[in-house]
C-alpha cells in the first residue's frame, strides 16, 4: 500500500512538472484507481493460474483412475460387453414401443380402447425412462439406429391401428411376444453371474412381467380376431426380431 501511494505521489508531481495540460486531482484518483485495479488483476491472475494448475492435476488424477479402472480381465470385458449389448438393444426395443403406443394412441385415443392402451403405454415409458438413466451409469452409447426406430415404430402402431382396434391388439400380441422371448434369453445369460448382474436381472424380470401382462390383455381384447390375424403377427414378428438383431450389431 505504501508503495502504491509512493508510485501515485511520483506520477502526479511528473504531470506537474512537465506543465501537462491535465486535471491533476483528477489524474491522481483516477491514477490511484488504475493501479487498484493492476494490483487486483495480479491476485486474479495468481488465483487463476493456481486454479488451472489444480485442474490440470485434477484431469490428469481422474485420468489416471480411468486408465487403472479400464484394465479389466477377460471375464470382465466379456461380462461389459454383454451389458453393452443387453442395454442397447432393450433401449432400442422400449424406444420403438413407446413410440407403437404413441402411434395407436394417435388414432384410437377416443375409443373404448384408450384406456387400454394408455395403461400400457404409461408402462412403456416407465421402461425407457429406466434404460435412458443405465445407459450413461453403464458408460453404454445408444443404437445409432434411434431416429428409425422413432418412425417405424409410430408408423407401426397408427398403421395397425387404421385398421382398428382388435388390429393394433394383434400388433402388441406380437410385439410382446418376441420382446417377452428376448427378455427370458438376457436373464438366462445374466444368470450365470447374478451377483455382478442383480440390477440388471430385477429391471428385466421386472419389464418382462409387465410385457406378457400387455400380451395378455391383448388376447383378452380379441387379437386373434383381427382380420389375417397370423400373417400380420407373422410379419411384425419377423420385423422385431429384425430391429434387435440391427440393435444388438450397431
């Protein structure tokens, strides 16, 4: 502080040695001012360096950790890419049959079915909104195929829909049919190692159950008898397993 009033004394004499044609008291505050402010951009400087440094050391920790973390044995990069695979293809799966819902809901929304399948929409979503908060807690991308799955899957549901309602109940007949099958082979799988597998066993056990549960009320809404009820079905399941197996790839 003595040094700054020391500096400002010596510039404000300068001026007024040199005869400058300048407001001298103005100059000395405003002289004062600019060298509060040199001062204060040495702090912000030193506090900023200090704060780039810890971060660098912070990056390069949490680097580190990753790296030590990232050196898994065989079993358990196998173990990883299977839960890769198994969250991928069943995001996928719940993001085409929110969207069949959606689709359905679209056209029926005012019959005497909507209740029906609002329920089971509302189940739907609930399934995906799981699979969007594993896949980063799992470090596992998405299929890149989301955006076709979106469109083909509300094409599906309002197309079958179009065709009324014991049509789209055959069209969830037969997409529970073959999403119930591939959800009973990941648990098989996730079998051999229920202790590192527990969470992913109970949410599919648990998302399986509520698909036969829409398998179910879909017969009970006479499905099978829709019009060329088992070519349609065929069709669609064939179309699914399809998707999973793109899914399961990419």
């Amino acid at each position: 502080m003595a040094t700054t009033k020391v500096s400002i004394k010596w510039l404000h004499n300068l001026i007024k040695i040199n005869g400058w044609n300048i407001h001298t008291e103005f100059t000395a505050e405003a002289i004062e001012s600019f060298w509060t402010f040199t001062e204060n951009c040495k702090i912000y400087c030193s506090l900023f360096c200090i704060g780039m440094a810890y971060r660098t050391n912070l990056i390069t920790l949490c680097f580190r950790q990753y790296s030590t973390s990232a050196k898994r044995s065989p079993k358990e990069l196998r173990d990883k890419s299977i839960r890769d695979r198994f969250l991928r293809v069943d995001h996928a799966g719940e993001v085409g049959a929110d969207r069949i819902y959606a689709g359905q809901m679209a056209v029926l929304g005012k019959t005497n079915v909507a209740n029906v399948i609002q329920h089971m929409w509302d189940q739907e979503k609930e399934h995906k909104k799981k699979f969007d908060e594993l896949l980063p807690r799992y470090r596992t991308r998405p299929t890149v195929l989301l955006p076709i799955w979106n469109v083909a899957g509300f094409v599906l549901g309002a197309g079958t829909a179009l065709l009324g309602p014991k049509m789209a109940m055959a069209c969830t007949v037969a997409v529970e049919t073959v999403i119930t099958d591939h959800y009973n082979d990941q648990i098989r799988e996730l079998m051999n190692n229920p202790e590192v597998n527990g969470e992913l066993l109970e949410i599919i056990s648990k998302f399986r159950d509520e698909e036969m549960e829409h398998h179910d009320t879909a017969i009970l809404h006479e499905a099978e008898k829709a019009p060329l009820y088992q070519a349609v079905s065929q069709i669609v399941k064939i179309g699914c397993k399809g998707a999973i197996w793109l899914s399961n790839k990419i």
